[in-house]
C-alpha cells in the first residue's frame, strides 16, 4: 500500500468509526509532522522541548517529586477516623507495581512526563475478575484522542501496531493539564505548544552560544590597507599581525603605516545582551512550570520564602506541587474506583517527607505530639522507621491540666465506686486544704487581699 492509500485509510478508519473526531486527526500530525517552528527559527514539539535543558530540569524535577513522594490508599473508618488500606489491591497496584515492566515511581514519572509535555497522560485500565483494575498500562499520548459523549468521555485509541478501537472512560486512567484544547474540552492542553516562543528563545540562544565557542568566526578586528594586494601579500601581513600581537604580545601597541588603519568588527556578548536574554528565557520557563529558580540551580534570584531548606520546601509544596498533587489523588479515585467504593476508600499523598524540618525541629516535634496525647510512641517511631515498644501504643495525657470544671471531680476522686471511699477523699481534700490556707503568713494573707 502506498504511504497516501495507507493515510487515507487510517483517516477514513477513524472518521467513520467515531462521530465527532476532530479533523485535526493525529494521524496527519504523526505523518506530516506536529512541530511548530517559532520566530527564533527553532521547531519546537513537545517531544524535542526537554532538548532545552531548563525545560528539562522543572519537568524532571516535578517527575521525581510525584514519583516519590507515598501514595496510600486509606480506608475510612468513622467520621472521623481512618487508616492505611494496605491490604487492598488498589493499595498494592499504586504503591508497588502498576504494571509488569514498570515499579510505581516509574510509572508515576512517565505520566507526569507525558502530561507536563504534551497536556495529557494516559495508561489502560485492566480490570481483574475481582473488578478491580490489576495494571495500569501507559500509551504515548500520540495514540489517544478523548472526545466528549452524552455518557462521558470516549477515547479513540490508535496503536501504531493495531487497528483503531473505542475506549470508555473507566477503561483509562487519563491525566490531563489545564486549561483544555482549543475546540475539545475533553484534552488538556500542552504547555510546550502554548509558550513555544519562549523555549524556542532559550533554545536559539543556548545554541547561538555553542556555535559561537566551537566557531568564533567572527574577526574582532580588521586590517584595513589601500591599494589591491596580492593573495600572498595578505597572508604575509596577516601572519606578520598574529606574530606580533598574538598569544603573549596580546595587548602590544598597533604601529599603522603606509595608510593602513584597524577596524573592530561586531559587539560582544556582553554588548549583544545574550546572557540577559537566557537568564530572562531561564526564568519564564520557571515560571511555566510552576518550579521556583532555585530548586533547577538558578541562584541570582533570591527567594522571598524565608530562609533555611525547611522553608523553601514548605513554599515548594504549598505554592507548586499541592495542584499536581490533587490532580493526581481525584484522577485516581475517579478512574480505580466505582462511586460507591470512593465512600469508603480514596487516595492521598504523604507530604509530610517534604515538610521535615532538621533533625532538632522534627525531635521537638514529635515530642509535643506525644506529650499532648496526639500520637502514641509507637506511632512516632514508624514515622522514624523504628521498631514498636512494649506499651508504646498507648496515649499519653498530660497529668497537671484539667478542665476548671471538673477540678473538685478530680479532688475529691469522684469516680470511686464506694461512698465510704468518697466520704474519706472528701475528708482528705478538705484537710489538704486547709493545711495550705494555715500554712500562709499573715503578711501573705494582707498582700493577696491587697
């Protein structure tokens, strides 16, 4: 089959399987071509954008940070408590191993890659007998086009080794970036094709300045001499300049004669603005991707954070990463989980890794907790990945505070069983007080009526 029957035949494949596809078919895009050159000269895709190595470090830096920060999945108990449904398939599919090729950080990588580039991330839903989904298996987004039904959304599905098929929506687990494509609110759009000016700008800059130090073709000065000389006679003189003005003798005084005069040729980089200009290129790209300059090793820019790594990682997390976070968490327990399954069970993301603090701040920390009773010691020594205590599951309750109301209860011992038993605590609290009324001085009694 010819490549234009073989395109033909994939369009119309698609065309009369599905109502309402796009004619900006992916098809055409694969064959001709998606990039989209900018006004720096540089084509820039969302498959070639991490070639910008700026683009590449918040990208990367956001793939590292979801794929290992834990993902639990909790079961709710009560109103108001729950804990860790380690034993659920669910817990086990996101936790340890979505698919057979891929460990969960992998996987978690991959698709955040995907949607960070191309605006949307996708992987197959393989449900079990049990109904469950067993393995989560992702597609380059090349392959999918989601489009909006009176059920939901459909996705039309285009292996490059199989034949064209129609998924619903629990069958993929779809990741998508906002805002949505022009003309199809079911795809979110991709951020490399929104601000591909600005990565195409760092680009034509970070190459202008390799060329310019494998090249350096451009003279910095030119020798200028009246009268035509003869190729010979221009080499001489070229050559006789280098001898005298070149290596140690750089900076020795020019002596001009016989009409001959020196040309500086061009401005420097310096001159030329390029660093300012991939600084400033260096910065929206940061900006783009929700990435503060110093976590991608830009340091001339001071953080308004505070000061300290505990800080920075607080406003990290608060600032930037909460969104993707969430985005993660509902796509998860919209995709996994029937409605009557998300009552009970949900998904969540351990932060608490990127907030610890120093070492003397987490310490102080977990003491308090214990202290007031709102984790048990064996609770804080898991979180320290420390072994169990006998008796160190617990609760502590702080002995020398009570309720103003419940003060005398606590005197008199009101919770004896007998009344003998509180006739003989009463007698004890009303001699214990008594004992300390004596036991103040005149003087003290005439300064605490004062």
């Amino acid at each position: 089959m010819g490549i234009l029957n073989r395109i033909a035949s994939e369009v119309s494949t698609r065309s009369t399987v599905t109502a309402g596809v796009s004619l900006r078919d992916p098809v055409l895009v694969s064959w001709f071509g998606g990039g989209s050159s900018t006004n720096a000269g540089e084509n820039v895709t969302p498959d070639n954008a991490r070639e910008c190595p700026e683009v590449d470090a918040c990208i990367g830096l956001n793939e590292d940070t979801i794929a290992t920060i834990p993902l639990d999945l909790f079961e709710r108990k009560s109103e108001d408590e729950r804990e860790r449904a380690v034993g659920h398939p669910l817990h086990s599919l996101m936790h340890d191993q979505p698919n057979s090729w891929q460990s969960s950080a992998e996987f978690r990588a991959m698709m955040e890659g995907f949607r960070e580039t191309h605006g949307n991330a996708y992987a197959r839903i393989i449900a079990g007998k049990s109904g469950f989904p067993v393995s989560l298996e992702p597609r380059h987004p090349r392959e999918w086009h989601p489009y909006l039904t009176p059920a939901g959304v459909a996705y039309r599905w285009t292996p490059p080794d199989s034949t064209p098929r129609t998924l619903l929506q629990h069958e993929v687990l779809h990741l998508r970036d906002t805002p949505a494509e022009n003309f199809n609110l079911a795809k979110g759009q991709s951020r490399v094709t929104r601000h591909k000016e600005t990565i195409g700008r760092a680009l034509a800059t970070g190459k202008y300045l390799s060329l310019f130090f494998k090249n350096n073709a451009t003279p910095k000065i030119g020798i200028e001499v009246p009268g035509e000389l003869t190729t010979p006679q221009v080499e001489a003189i070229r050559q006789q300049f280098i001898d005298t003005h070149g290596g140690n003798n750089l900076g020795k005084p020019v002596v001009q004669h016989s009409g001959m005069k020196i040309n500086a040729f061009g401005a420097n980089n310096e001159e030329s603005q390029v660093v300012p200009i991939y600084e400033q290129a260096t910065a929206q790209i940061a900006r783009i991707w929700d990435v503060p300059l110093h976590l991608i090793g830009e340091m001339s820019k001071s953080t308004s954070w505070g000061t300290g790594i505990e800080q920075q990682s607080i406003g990290f997390v608060q600032y930037y990463m909460r969104a993707k976070f969430v985005a993660w968490e509902q796509a998860l327990n919209l995709s996994l989980m029937s409605a009557d399954t998300r009552k009970r069970f949900y998904f969540e993301f351990n932060i608490d890794a990127l907030l610890r603090g120093d070492f003397k701040t987490r310490m102080e920390g977990y003491a308090l907790m214990i202290q007031w009773g709102l984790a048990t010691p064996n609770e804080i020594r898991r979180l320290m990945n420390m072994t169990p205590v006998e008796g160190g599951n617990e609760r502590i309750t702080p002995l020398n505070m009570v309720p103003a109301s419940k003060i005398m209860d606590v005197l008199l011992k009101t919770n004896s069983t007998s009344p003998q038993a509180r006739e003989h605590d009463a007698d004890i609290a009303t001699r214990f007080i008594a004992q300390i009324v004596s036991s103040i001085t005149s003087q003290e009694k005439l300064r605490l009526a004062a």
